[in-house]
C-alpha cells in the first residue's frame, strides 16, 4: 500500500519535472559513456551531472550506463568503437583524437591559454566550434569540452628545475606526434602510452614520469608511485564530449535536445568542480607525500623556447585558417 503510494508520487514527480518530454518524442534509449579516470574523479562525477539531467529532461527514457576507469578501454578505442556505432558516447582528451582528427593538436600548443576561463572563451566561442564541427566527417560529434586543465610535471627520479633535468628521464606522452615531439625537444625520452596502461608503467618503472592535471594525479593516485611534482603548467588540456555519429543520425530532433543541455549542464559543472578541486589538490598531494616544486619563471622561459618550433607542426595539423583564428581570437580577448 505505502510502496504503491510512494511509486505514484514517484510517476507523478517524474511528470511534472518534464512536462514536454511526455510530448516530445523521445523513446527509451540505453546509452553507454565510457570515460577513462575513475569513478571518484571530476571526470566521474560530471558524467553522474551529466546522466542525472538526460534522465530528468527526458522523462526517465533516456539512461545512460557510465562506464569508467577505462572498462570499455582507452580513449582511442572508445573513440573506434563510437565510429563504428559499437558505442554510444565517451568522454575523453581532444589530444587522443589528433590521429583521427589533426587539426585537434591546436589544443595542444605548448602555453597556449594563460587561464582556464580565457580557454573556456576559445573552446566555446567560433575556433573551437570550428575545431568539433572537423569531427562529423570522421563519424563523431562532438557536444562540448570539459575541463582537464593544466598539465604538469610528476617522476619517481628528481625534482625537474629546469630543461637539463628532463635529459634522461623515461615519460609517458599521450599518444598523439605533438606530445611527443613537444618531451622529446626537452630531451625527455618520451614514450606514447594510453592513459589506462599509466599507472601499472608507473608502478612497475617502466616509465619514471608522466604528466596531467593536479586533479589527475590526486584521483588516480600517483602520488603513491610518484616521488616529485615539478609545477610547469605547461599545456592546457581540454576534455571533449562526443557521440557515436551513426547513432546520433537516428536520433530525434528531441533526443538530440535533451543530450545537447545535458551537455552544457555537465559543462558548467565539471569547470566549477574541477577548479575548486584543483584549488585544493597541491596540499592534498603534499600531505600524501609528494615533493613539490615550482619551477622559476626563467626556466619556465627556457622549456617555451626550447619547444617552441613544436608550434610549426602544429600550424602545420591545423592549417592557418584555424591557427589564426585562435591566434586573433585570443588577443581580442587579452585586449578586454
Ligand atoms: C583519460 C585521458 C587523460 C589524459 C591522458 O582517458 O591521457 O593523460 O589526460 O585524461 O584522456
């Protein structure tokens, strides 16, 4: 009796928080999202934002089934499986889709943003709308960009003070020419490797560093394998929302809706929480053991101008249309 009550208020709640998705047309969909951190992350949490408000403006029809840490494998994989329609959404880096998509190495130029608010410019205004619309013709579409944030420097070897220090030093890359380019000018051995292999390379010395946001390396733990942090910032990393655009195309104009709010919601949200949480991460790291360092401005100097030709190849990815774009893009915005 008391259950039955419970379920009609439950039916009836459901109905009055999205009166136009019982008229709309909207079917009942599974919809699987694969990411690659862990549940506990800022990665994880903005999918739960993000299934929470599909289900809310789509009346209960539409559930997505996050998948994370990787279980549906690494972002190129996610990335295959979506073009072949095997997948539905991901989410992932812009740097992993460069091999299918060059001109997302745009986002990888070394100390290209200065904030993540003047990124959070680029990446929604025309460039970066630009950038994503690239993506249709290789089976993707792209909803809109999260945050990683800004990438840096952790070794089980030395504190890494300034360019000599990475001479020697075995480091992951993301498995995109850039990066590794970008590790190899520094004098890094660097080695390409899919984030879902990182930390066993870590734990095993297969690999003595990495790099990633703060967030990152608080939520998949490697400060327990991982001695030095040495903060370079050196790259901005974006987080990109795609979907599988042979599901896509048997989408509702009304389906499509509700994933495109959805998207933005989790947007809003995963910036906010990723940069309250990185506001916090540097003291969580510290007080889980790791040694941190800055790196003096001069130095920091010295690594731009020691990679700085990595922009050509780059130019090169992009092609000057999108180049520029970004370049005046940015300037207007440092203007005021
Ligand atoms: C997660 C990756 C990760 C990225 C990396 O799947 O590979 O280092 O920073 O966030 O996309």
């Amino acid at each position: 009796m008391k259950l039955k009550a419970l379920f009609l208020a439950a039916t009836l709640a459901a109905g009055a928080m999205a009166p136009q998705a019982q008229a709309a047309d909207i079917q009942t969909r599974l919809i699987r999202f694969g990411y690659g951190l862990n549940q506990d992350s800022n990665q994880g949490r903005a999918v739960q934002v993000f299934a929470d408000e599909v289900a809310k403006l789509s009346g209960g029809k539409m559930k997505i089934r996050a998948i994370g840490a990787a279980a549906l494998g690494s972002d190129i994989q996610m990335q295959q499986a979506l073009i072949g329609g095997a997948q539905e959404m991901m989410v992932g880096s812009t740097a992993t889709l460069v091999g299918i998509t060059p001109e997302m190495a745009m986002w990888d130029t070394p100390f290209l943003f200065n904030s993540g608010e003047e990124a959070d410019k680029i990446l929604d205004g025309r460039a970066g709308q630009m950038l994503m619309e690239k993506l249709s013709d290789k089976g993707l579409v792209g909803l809109v960009y999260w945050e990683n944030g800004f990438r840096n420097l952790t070794n089980s070897q030395k504190p890494v003070t300034r360019v000599e220090d990475f001479g020697g030093l075995k480091l992951r890359v993301m498995q995109n020419t850039v990066f590794l380019d970008t590790f190899q000018r520094l004098g890094a051995n660097a080695i390409p490797l899919p984030f879902s292999e990182l930390f066993t390379a870590l734990e095993t010395k297969t690999v003595d560093g990495q790099e990633n946001p703060y967030n990152t390396i608080l939520s998949s733990k490697f400060y327990e394998v991982q001695k030095y942090l040495s903060i370079t910032n050196h790259v901005y990393s974006p987080w990109i929302v795609t979907a599988s655009k042979k599901w896509w195309d048997g989408l509702s104009a009304d389906e499509r809706d509700v994933l495109l709010k959805a998207a933005v919601v989790s947007r809003d949200f995963e910036r906010k929480d990723t940069r309250a949480e990185a506001d916090k991460a540097l003291a969580q790291l510290k007080a889980d053991g790791m040694q941190i360092n800055e790196v003096a401005p001069a130095e920091i100097e010295r690594m731009r101008e020691t990679i700085k030709p990595v922009n050509e190849q780059i130019k090169q990815n992009v092609g000057p249309a999108v180049w520029q774009a970004v370049q005046n893009q940015l300037k207007a915005i440092r203007q005021g």
